[in-house]
C-alpha cells in the first residue's frame, strides 16, 4: 500500500510502497477512515535530524479514526468494522502515568524512540494502520470516522488545555484563545460548551475570525489589537486563561500582555518562542505552562461531547493522493478547519 510518509528530516514527506501490517499479538489493525493533518507535521518536516530521535522513514499521520479490519491474538471486546477513534500518544502502557491514562507522559518516554503511529511509528496517512494495542481505542457510536479524527488531537489538545482551568472559568471570566486554526476551533467550543467564561479569539487572519464567531466566540479580534481589546473588556485586569495556540515569541508575548494576576497562561503551540519569566514579566501567580496532548479518559469525554453534538468538527476530506497539496495549503493558512486525509475515500 502506498503509506504518506517522513524520509528525511527537513524535507517535504513523501508516498513509499510498504506492506499492510499482520496484527501481532494484542494488536489491532485499522482501515482508515480519517487522518487529520496537523500543523506539527509541518513541524515535523521543518525540524532538524536530532530534534527528535525518531526513526525513519515512518508514515505521517497522527490524528486516526476508522474501523477495526483485524485483531491479533488475544484481542476481546473488537469485532471487524467497529468504528473507532485511535489515542494517538503510545506509552508503555504499564507506568503509573499510563495506567492513569496518561500516555501521553508516559514514565518510559525517554526510553522508546516514538510518540505514537505517525510520530516515530507508522501513522494513518495509509489505507491500514497498526494499532499496539486495544487500550489505545476509544469506540464512536454514531459518529463518522473522517469527521471524528481531528477529535484524537485537535479537540483533544485544547480540551485538556482547557479543562485544567476550568475552575478559573466562571461566569464573569474571560478566555482567550490566541490562534483559532484547527485547534483554536475547537478550543473556541470547548470553552463555549463547559464554562460561563466570556469566549475571545485571537488570530491575524480575518477568515479565521469569522469562523471562531460562528463556532461561539463572544469577541474576535486581530492580534495587532488583542492586548488592547482584552484590557478593555475585562476593565484593565486581564483574562483568567490564556491559551496560546501558536507559541511563537510574538504570540507569548500577547499572550502576557493580556494574562491576569492568579492567571493561566498555557501554551500549546509549538511555534519555538520563549517567554521570559520573571518577576515583573507575568502578572503576579499567573502560572505559565506547556500541555502537550490530554489523556485517553479525556478523550472519551471529548467523544461524549461530540456524540451529543457540543462540539463539532469542521472537516475538509482530502483524497490521500491529494495530501501534499493539502499539507502546502495548510502552510499558507488556507485551511478553514481540519483537512482530513480518506485513504479508503
Ligand atoms: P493551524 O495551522 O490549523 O492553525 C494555526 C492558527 O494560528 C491559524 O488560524 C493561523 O492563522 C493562526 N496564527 C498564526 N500566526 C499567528 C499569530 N502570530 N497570531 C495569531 N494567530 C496566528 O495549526 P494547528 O494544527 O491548529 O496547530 C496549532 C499549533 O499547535 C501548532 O504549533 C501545532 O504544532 C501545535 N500542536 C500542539 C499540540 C500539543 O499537544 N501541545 C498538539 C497539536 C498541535
Ligand atoms: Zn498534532
Ligand atoms: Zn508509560
């Protein structure tokens, strides 16, 4: 089968010929319904050789869903055609951290030389996708595999960002959420589903803006004025959370400029800035934190969510031939929502 994959550090992924994985033991293989495409792929293919200490060549594609085509030995509870969504970091399965859920801070990262299928192992831009092990899928009922993939990051993401706040978030608070993409979007619902806080997205694209108005947001705003516009709107005292979706050195700052005293500021966004901490640099107990994906419990709250129609995905469906357009598309910003990847169709 023809697998979307990274060959190289620093160069555009390509298509490779590789054979549909036999399932092991515990393990489960997928057909693919939807494979979101994400902007840490471009990361990824930005990055220098060393950044991260994958091997390559895998095959791309973090953000699964499909339907159970085969299980291994072992495997109980999954019969073919099940739809599932994957949880796409893959620990080890048995540190205290897992067994919590939390894969993804697995205990024994530094010990294995991938995050998940797509990070290090081979992922879903593919018609099948070897899944290590049954615990790692969350079952749909009721909703399509290609919408419901950017549910296993997108969502997930700003879910789990969010959701540790949320006791910041009463009625009278404010959140902003810089950068309303494919994650910020569904940032924007999940603060609009599970809290009273007043909802503000930031982005320097208008389209963008308009798009976060729809998904809820109460205030949009261009990020040249974000600062301004949040002191007014909160009478010079600053939003309770701030997510920063972005995460360059610009975007840090903003995100500063507009935290409150006894504030979150939690960044997500990988985009390689710093923010100086320090004594007169954030508002006094504003706490600065990275997340880094949510946990498989999470995750299935997130499904809830979606099954009963809270939050919802904007997907554009790309035929897998047509993935690296997409993947330059999403470069320029010309994605609304997810481009998902149908290598099934
Ligand atoms: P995306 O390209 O879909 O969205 C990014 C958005 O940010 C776009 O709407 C863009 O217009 C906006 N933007 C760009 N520069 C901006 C600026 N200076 N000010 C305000 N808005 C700006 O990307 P995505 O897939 O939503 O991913 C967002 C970031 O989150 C990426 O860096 C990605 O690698 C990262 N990410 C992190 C995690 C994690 O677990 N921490 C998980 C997934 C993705
Ligand atoms: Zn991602
Ligand atoms: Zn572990």
């Amino acid at each position: 089968m023809k697998a979307y994959s990274l060959m190289q550090w620093r160069q555009p992924a390509a298509f490779r010929e590789v054979e549909v994985p036999e399932p092991g033991p515990g393990e489960v293989l997928l057909k693919v319904g939807g494979a979101g495409l994400c902007h840490s792929d471009l990361h990824l293919m930005d990055w220098e050789a060393g950044t991260l200490d994958y091997r390559l060549p895998f095959t791309l594609g973090h953000e699964n869903a499909g339907w159970v085509e085969k299980t291994g030995a072992g495997v109980t509870g999954l019969r073919a055609g099940d739809p599932v969504l994957v949880a796409g970091h893959w620990g080890c399965g048995r540190c205290h951290r897992c067994r919590q859920g939390m894969e993804n801070y697995c205990e024994r990262q530094g010990q294995m030389p991938y995050a998940g299928g797509g990070l290090g192992r081979d992922g879903g831009l593919a018609p099948y996708l070897l899944v290590p092990s049954s615990r790692l899928l969350v079952p749909l009922e009721g909703l399509d595999p290609r919408q419901a993939a950017p549910l296993a990051d997108a969502a997930l993401t700003s879910y789990h960002a969010i959701k540790r706040s949320l006791p910041l978030l009463g009625a009278g608070s404010t959140a902003v959420i810089i950068g309303v993409g494919g994650l910020g979007q569904m940032g924007v619902q999940v603060l609009h589903a599970l809290t009273g806080a007043r909802v503000v997205a930031v982005d320097t694209s208008p389209r963008k803006l308009e798009i976060a108005r729809r998904d809820g947001a109460d205030e949009a705003v261009l990020a040249d004025a974000a600062v301004e516009r949040v002191r007014e709107l909160t009478h010079g005292r600053g939003a309770e959370l701030v997510v920063d979706m972005v995460g360059t050195e610009g975007t840090l700052q903003l995100a500063a400029g507009m935290a409150r005293t006894l504030g979150h500021l939690t960044v997500v966004g990988l985009g390689g800035g710093t923010l100086p901490v320090g004594f007169f640099r954030v508002p006094y107990e504003c706490s600065v934190a990275t997340t880094y994906w949510g946990s498989i419990p999470e995750l299935m709250e997130v499904v809830a969510l979606a099954e009963a129609g809270r939050i919802r995905t904007q997907v554009e469906l790309v035929p897998l031939e047509h993935v690296a357009d997409a993947y330059r598309r999403l470069r320029a910003g010309a994605i609304e929502g997810r481009a998902v990847a149908t290598p099934n169709g």
